[in-house]
C-alpha cells in the first residue's frame, strides 16, 4: 500500500479540512504535528514514505535531503509555489510536485490586526484587565498618519485599501513599481528614502529573492522614525534579524509587528519573543479555516489523480 505523509499540521486539523477517504481507501496515512530542523531526523522519518503532503514553507526539502529518500516518488505542495522545495533536485530524481490554489485575504487581514493591536496597545492592555488592571497607555491615531508600503501587489494592494479607508496617507516603494500602478491601488510613488522617513507603519509585502532579501537593514532602519513600526507579514529574511534587534532594543523604532522570522518555528529564547516592543504572531497569515480547506481539498485531488496516473496541477518553478 502507498504511503503517505501529512507533515507540519501543527494545529492537527489537515484530515478534517478535506475529505480524505478516497486517499485513506487506496493509501496509509501518518499525520506529523511537529517540525523536525535536523536533516538526520528528517530522512529517518520521512524514508518510508512514498508520497510527502506539504505545506507550504514550513519544512525545507533541500537537495541534500531528498537525495536520502530513494522511495519518494510524489510530493503534495500548498499553494502554486514553495521556496522550501528545491524542484530541479526533485525533478533530476524523477520525483513529481503538485501544487494547489489559495487564497489572498489572510496575509492582508493578519496586517491590519497587527497594526491595529501595536496602535492600541492591545497586548499590555489585555495583560493589565487579566491582572486586575485598567488602562495602562495612550494609542496611537491611524487617521492621519502614513502607511508606507514596501510592494504593492495583491496583497500591498488590499492593505492600502483599508488604510485609506482609516483616513491614512498611504505611499510605496518597490524596484519596478510605476506612479500609474500606484495610483490605481490608492497609493503615491514615492523613492525608497522617503518611504523610510516618512512612514509611520512601514509594512512589507514582497516576494523572498536574492535581490528583496535583507532590503531592510540598519542603514534602513536609521533612516525611519523613532515612533515608526515596522510591520512584516511576508518573509523573515526581507530584513536583516539581526540590525532589527538592535535597532528596537536601542528604542531606534517604536516597534515591531512579526509574523515571519528568519528561523521557524521561532526558537525558544530568541530575543522576538521577550522584547517589549515586539508584538510577534507565528507564521499565521496565510492560516485561515478556507485557505486550509482550499489547501487541502486540491491535495487530496492532486493526490488521487497522481494515483490513476492521471495529469496533476504542477508547482511553478
């Protein structure tokens, strides 16, 4: 019987969120909730395995890894795209990719929480009503203020929407963005300095590549206010971890507001999880009910077309 892995359902709901029992009539399944980082304990586990379901970006098949897994014939990947998987080494040992649809609203909705939670303070504000508390601070005005974004696609695009609808000044910067493509979002053109400067919450929203990675290092962060957040729901690596740190542990930036991290799951006693101007959430943006659910639904389509021999939806590479 094939064999089959589920790996990195961290909240254990990957079999609930489609219906599964074609696969599990024709298959054996094994659910991973954890994420294994050594490569050696990875290869243990995952050898028997003729088939690996993956979502998207959370453990990394590099080639080193998949050249250990003589039995993998298929692998499952969320979304059209994963940088996590090295394809032109899965492909050399004949090993096929799928890939699925998505959806684009959870990265955008992450970010207004939070930006909203940073303004108001709603982390020392709930953490003052649990200890029997009341207020503890003043918030900070939206209206008014300026929302820079670094990127402007679908999803920079559906931030600017709310920040316009919050009365925000909205302006972005990205290498090939055009003043008419950024009229067409709400947004005004501006050069990578100004947006720096001028920013009051400077949220990212580009894509991980050699060219976008570290785009925010200290020289970056010198350059923003001292009352300014920086926001980041795309990828860790878009800024320098380590100019961040020191940045906001010298009061440099009022704050932070993390959903990705260079390393994750986030390890234990990394400076992200006790500094108190850092408002971090764990990798959640794309983690919504109907994104799973569309995730999932189409890997186990995937899954059984690859089992009739039949075409699947390939990863882009």
């Amino acid at each position: 019987m094939i064999k089959v892995a589920i790996l990195d359902d961290y909240q254990g709901v990957a079999l609930s969120s489609a219906d599964w029992s074609p696969v599990a009539a024709r298959a054996e399944i094994t659910v991973f909730q954890d994420s294994l980082a050594d490569a050696g304990s990875l290869v243990k586990r995952l050898h028997p395995f003729d088939v690996i379901c993956v979502m998207r970006e959370r453990t990394p098949l590099t080639a080193e890894i998949l050249s250990r897994l003589p039995n993998l014939k298929f692998i499952c990947s969320t979304a059209a795209q994963n940088a996590s998987i090295d394809i032109e080494a899965a492909l050399r040992q004949g090993i096929l990719i799928s890939a699925t649809g998505g959806r684009t609203n959870g990265a955008p909705e992450l970010t207004w929480a939070l930006i909203l939670a940073s303004a108001r303070h709603l982390s020392a504000e709930q953490g003052s009503i649990r200890s029997g508390g009341w207020q503890t601070g003043v918030g900070n005005d939206l209206q008014g203020s300026t929302l820079g974004l670094l990127g402007l696609g679908r999803v920079g695009s559906s931030v600017a929407a709310v920040g316009r609808a919050f009365g925000m000044k909205v302006i972005a910067w990205s290498q090939h963005l055009t003043a008419t493509a950024a009229e067409a979002a709400g947004a005004t053109l501006v050069d990578k300095t100004t947006l720096l400067k001028e920013s009051d919450w400077l949220s990212l929203h580009l894509i991980l590549s050699e060219r976008s990675k570290s785009i925010i290092g200290a020289a970056e962060l010198a350059l923003m206010k001292p009352s300014a957040w920086l926001v980041n729901t795309s990828r860790g690596p878009l800024v320098d971890e380590a100019a961040l740190i020191e940045a906001l542990a010298k009061r440099a930036l009022a704050g932070a507001a993390l959903d990705v991290f260079d390393t994750e799951p986030l390890p234990t006693g990394h400076p992200f999880r006790t500094l108190d101007n850092v408002l971090s959430t764990p990798h959640i943006g794309y983690v919504t009910r109907n994104t799973y659910k569309v995730f999932y639904e189409e890997t186990v389509c995937n899954l059984l077309a690859w089992m009739d021999g039949s075409p699947v939806r390939l990863i882009f590479r």
